[in-house]
C-alpha cells in the first residue's frame, strides 16, 4: 500500500509554519518583569470575584483555582487564574 506524501507535506508545511511564527515571536518580544509585591498580592487574593466602588474608582479582583486530572490517579494540572483591575474615571471641566 502507497503512503500519499501530498497531505503529509501539507500538514508539515503548516506546521512549520507555525513553529517558524512562535520562534519569530518570542525572538521578538522582550522579557517582561516579575513584581513579587504584585505575586504576593496575587496569591493573597480570595477565590471568587470582588468588587469595590468609591466616588473616583472602581476596583475588581477575580479569582479562579481548579486541578483537572486524567483519571483517578493520573496526572494532571493545576490552573490559578487571577485577575486585578482598576477603573478610574476623572471629570474634566
């Protein structure tokens, strides 16, 4: 039985091409900076989304932790998403 090399090469192409655009791209953007007050921050931050408002701002924080495994005992991954926001709206006369 023939291998049909045509959508093999396809597949490769595209996937090369991908590689090819991360490589560009983390080639690209430069390093970015780890504040550990902001980590720690982070960290101490309640699970679930909070909101508070006074006259000049409104903040916000969520946060979300889960762990999903691949069966009972299997491996898996645990996921910390946090979130931290400010809004702040100035009249201007």
């Amino acid at each position: 039985m023939a291998l049909q090399f045509a959508p093999i090469g396809a597949i490769a192409l595209r996937y090369g091409a991908v590689a090819l655009a991360t490589y560009v791209a983390t080639r690209a953007i430069g390093p970015g900076r780890l504040a550990q007050p902001v980590e720690d921050e982070m960290d101490a931050t309640p699970e679930g989304l909070t909101l508070r408002k006074t006259e000049e701002q409104v903040n916000g924080s969520a946060r979300w932790r889960r762990a999903f495994r691949l069966g009972r005992n299997g491996s898996g991954v645990r996921v910390d998403a946090t979130l931290l926001g400010r809004l702040k709206v100035d009249r201007i006369a």
